[in-house]
C-alpha cells in the first residue's frame, strides 16, 4: 500500500479529507499516517509542508518507501476522516522558487551544457550548484533568458511517459531512476525529472533574480530567488542604497562612487592626522630632552600611537621611557622601551601585579593592564 499523493497530480489544492490509517505516539509528537494526502514530503531538494490535520498541527512530513507520515503535535483517531490544510503561504513560495529553479538550470544546460549538480531550497535561501564556471556576462545573459521564459507565461507540464516513451526523451536527471519517472517540462526551456511541487503557468514566478556566484567544488554555486522572495530581497536591497544615499547625499545610482570619495577622503584625513600627531610626538620628546627616564600618561592614544610617541622618547631619553592611555574604569594600554635595557623583569611584573597582558621585545613592548593611574604610577616607583 502507498499513500495517494495528492499534490502529484493537481499542486494547488490546499485542502482535503482523508482517513487515519495509523497515529502511533513517537518521542517529538504522533506519526500520522493517511490514506492520501496534499502535504509535500521532504525529497528532491524541496522541503516539507506544514498545516493542519484537524485540531493537530503538522510540523513535519517524510516519505519512506511509498508512505508518507505526518508528525503532528496532538494524537488523531485511527479510523476516524480529517481535514486537512497546508500553509499555502509556504508551499506556493516554494512553488515559485521550485520552477524558477527548472527554468535557470535549463537554461543554463543548453546555453553552456553545464549540469545542476546540487539544489537546495530553505525557508530562507535557494541555492544551485553547477558543473562548471560562468563569467558574470554569462550571468546576466542567463537571467535575462529566464526572466523572458517567465514574461513568456509557458505552461508548467507533468507527465509520466511509459518507459519506451522515456528512452526518446532527452530529460535531466541528477541520478538514475528505475520507479515511474514524471517528468517536468517547460517547453523549449527545460525537460527535468522531478517529484517536487510547481506553478502551472511561468507567469506565476513573477522575477528571477540571481543574487550571487561562487566557486564551489569544480564550477559554481549560486544563489538565487524567485517570486515574492525577490521583491523582498530588492526592497532590502534599496531599503539600504537609500540610507547609503541619504548620509552622503548621493543619487541612489551613485552611492558607490560616494563611497569611494569618502573612503578617499578618510585616507586623506588619516594621514594628515599621523603627520600632526608625528609633529607633536616630536615636540613633546624634545621638551623632555636629557631625563633619565620618563613616564607619560596621554589621552586617546590608540597602540600606534602609543608606539610611535614612546620611540620618539627613547631618542631623546637613555632610560626607561612608558606612555599609558587609557582611563581608570577602563584600564590603560601602554607601550615601554628602554634603549639597550631589559625590560623583561618589569613587564613580566607590571602584567602579574596590574592584571595585564602584553609583551615585545627585551627592550620594547606592548600592552594593557586593568588598574588605575595610581596603582601604575606606585608599581613603577617600586622600579626606579
Ligand atoms: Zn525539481
């Protein structure tokens, strides 16, 4: 005995009446079993359908040899007739990418001979994975041609050819089939053996938009979305190039050359910052001339800076040279150097004794330690 697959036949019905067969209690719910039925299994790439079989959710469906079982969440009366309801939401959102998917494989196939080696089709993502590389030219020229099979409004037909019918037909097929073969074909687009669930009509797809392509394996994997799924990723798309256009006061189709103006400007800026901070690095360093050592405290030093300020001190100064910034809730960075000293002692100290980290060279390192300015200034007293 097999259950009637009712979607196989007709994938817009999204109600229907069926008899309990079996409900046997199992770990995550009940394992429901029906004489027939709409819900979509797992296979193929497309995932299962969810709904409702009377007052019972249905939160998975599987097949295993020929049955399907519906993992619900309340117990169902062997015997007794339901009602069943997908979410039609869902099953029609995988409708659409399910067909889009024929269309850009097929085309793809007889464009450029590359197979569809790998599908798959989440809640969230639709993803083909092909035996060979296209250029982004290619791209375009692939989502041009099946957008123009969808504008086209081609009729969406399934059909189970006998087996000497099947040997004449040139279909794709990712593996060897030996049950009842049906068949998807789209015509002058695509001929694909397949169990999953389509739209009728290509119309009905609305727009292919492919969103990306990477090297995968021996060719590419890209990323693709139909239907309502593509609206929405242009809208998330133009929702952000808006918000980009708007703080830099750019035309929507210009916001990539703003970008790069302000990226220009930012490395202008940046230099001309370590060009002044250079000028007053060497200032302070010549005001300090001929100390025997020094210790600075400096505000809002990031650890090159810091670098920079405590190599400027070590030409001036023969003794230890140690520049902190930082604060005392946050704790302070710090860079020490000691012309031809040792420092190895006292950082190994300063990190136990002030609950830091960092270290360098025999004389030059880098760091931080979590204690306040007083409890620094009192450890390297203990140093002098
Ligand atoms: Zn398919």
């Amino acid at each position: 005995m097999k259950t009637k697959k009712l979607y196989e036949q007709d994938a817009y019905l999204k109600a229907f009446t069926a008899q309990v067969l079996e409900c046997r209690e199992e770990e995550r719910g009940w394992m429901v079993l029906l004489d027939q039925t709409v819900f979509y299994p797992e296979g193929g790439g497309q995932p299962w359908d969810t709904g409702v079989l009377g007052e019972a959710k249905v939160l998975e469906v599987h097949q295993k040899e020929g049955l399907i079982y519906h993992l619900c969440d309340h117990k169902l009366e062997a015997g007794a007739y339901v009602e069943g309801r997908i979410d039609w939401e869902r099953r029609f959102d995988f409708m659409q990418q399910h067909t889009g998917e024929h269309i850009v494989s097929g085309v793809i196939h007889s464009q450029f001979g590359y197979n569809n080696v790998g599908f798959h089709l989440t809640q969230r993502q639709m993803t083909i994975d092909l035996s060979g590389e296209l250029s982004m030219e290619q791209l375009r020229q692939v989502e041009q041609m099946a957008n123009q099979k969808v504008w086209d409004n081609l009729p969406v037909e399934i059909f189970w050819p006998s087996p000497q019918e099947l040997e004449t037909l040139p279909y794709r097929s990712k593996k060897e089939l030996f049950e009842a073969v049906r068949l998807v074909r789209i015509p002058e687009t695509d001929l694909c053996a397949c169990c999953g669930t389509h739209v009728a009509c290509t119309g009905e797809i609305g727009l292919i938009k492919l969103i990306s392509c990477q090297r995968f394996r021996e060719g590419v994997r890209i990323e693709l979305a139909c239907g309502k799924r593509a609206l929405d990723y242009c809208n998330l798309v133009l929702e952000q190039n808006h918000g980009v256009s708007v703080l830099l006061s750019a035309k929507v189709g210009e916001t990539s050359q703003a970008v790069e103006r302000l990226y220009q400007e930012k490395e202008r800026l940046s230099a001309r910052v370590l060009a002044l901070e250079e000028e007053i690095f060497q200032g302070k360093a010549r005001a300090l001339a001929g100390a025997d050592q020094i210790t600075l405290f400096e505000e809002g030093l990031e650890p090159d800076s810091l670098r920079r300020l405590t190599i400027a001190l070590m030409e001036v100064c023969p003794g230890r040279c140690a520049v902190f910034s930082g604060s005392d809730q946050e704790g302070y960075k710090y860079a020490i150097g000691h012309k031809d000293g040792d420092l190895r002692q006292l950082i190994k100290a300063l990190n136990q004794t002030l609950n830091g980290r960092g270290g360098g060279k025999p004389f030059f390192a880098q760091g931080q330690v979590q204690a306040s300015r007083g409890e620094i200034e009192a450890f390297l007293a203990q140093w002098e």
